[in-house]
C-alpha cells in the first residue's frame, strides 16, 4: 500500500522499510588507506578500510588504472588474508630433523635468516668469478622499481648473489 499511496513508481525510498533505511555501509565512519593487491604482479589498486586499528573491509579503488576498481576472486577475498582468526601471526621454527615447531621472536628469527644467508654465501662463494650460487632470490611484484632496485643491488653487489629473478617481469 505504501508504494501505492507514496507516489513515485515503488523502486525508490517509497519501496524501503524503516529497517532499510536505517542500513549503513560496514566501512561508514572508517578512514581509508590506498593499497596494491598482493597475489600476482599485475598490481590492481586497493581501498583498505580501518577503524580504531581494525581492518573493516578491503575494496577495489576506482581510481587504479590497473583494475579501475576491479578485483579478482583472490583479490576479493584478500580481507581475510589479514583478519581470519587461523592467520599465522608468530614467528614459527622448526629446527632440522625436529618433528615440532617453536615460537621464536622476530628478531632471532630475522638474526638466524641473516646470519645463515651469510654462511652460505661464504661457503659457496666463488672467489674466481666473484659471485655465489649457493644462494637465490626469487622476488614479488607488489614492490615498486625502486625498492626492486635496491633488492637487486644488496644481493648482487653485497652478497654477490648471481641467481635472482623477480615476479614483476612477467
């Protein structure tokens, strides 16, 4: 009857009830944070959503010329990847021929990568030809060209590194 009597041709606010009208967007009220998606390189351009240090939903930005505010189903779903309840949020170790995993700390565990980074390199590097096969590097596409840059530098001309290679090349 409402639509009826309302006037209008029952599509707009006559065709809303009370609770209709009183729904709000999930992320009314959250400030908003440009991101890049971080499954592939082709980059798509992100609206990250957050309120009182809580992320409240991931969207694709309109304003990419990537996506154009676009997702792909991976894309979409990348809100759980930093809220579902089973995500990994302390470092875990596993010695060698250990059956169990351990809590470490951040900075022993950064330590223990750094310092057997440069074990092998030292182990392996060849004297001759001034460069490592021992170790490798295989690199992601959300970083932008200056940041790949400087990877690039530290491994080749810090650890001599001759094996590296990097998703944004696609």
């Amino acid at each position: 009857i409402r639509q009826i009597t309302a006037g209008g041709d029952g599509t707009r606010d006559e065709a809303m009830s009370e609770a209709t009208r009183a729904l709000r967007r999930k992320n009314a009220g959250a400030s908003v944070a440009r991101s890049i998606c971080p499954y592939c390189g082709v980059g798509c351009g992100q609206l990250v959503y957050h309120r009182e240090g809580r992320v409240v939903s991931i969207e694709g930005d309109p304003a990419s010329p990537i996506s154009r505010g676009h997702l792909c189903p991976k894309g979409a779903a990348s809100h759980e990847l930093v809220t579902h309840p089973g995500r990994a949020t302390k470092v875990k170790y596993r010695a060698p021929r250990s059956r169990a995993w351990v809590e470490m700390d951040l900075e022993r565990a950064v330590d223990l990568v750094a310092d057997r980074i440069w074990e092998s390199r030292n182990r392996t590097f060849d004297e001759e030809h001034m460069h490592t096969t021992g170790i490798a590097h295989l690199g992601g596409a959300t970083l932008d060209v200056e940041e790949n840059y400087l990877i690039k530098k530290l491994f080749t001309a810090g650890l001599g590194m001759v094996c590296l290679s990097n998703q944004a090349r696609i």
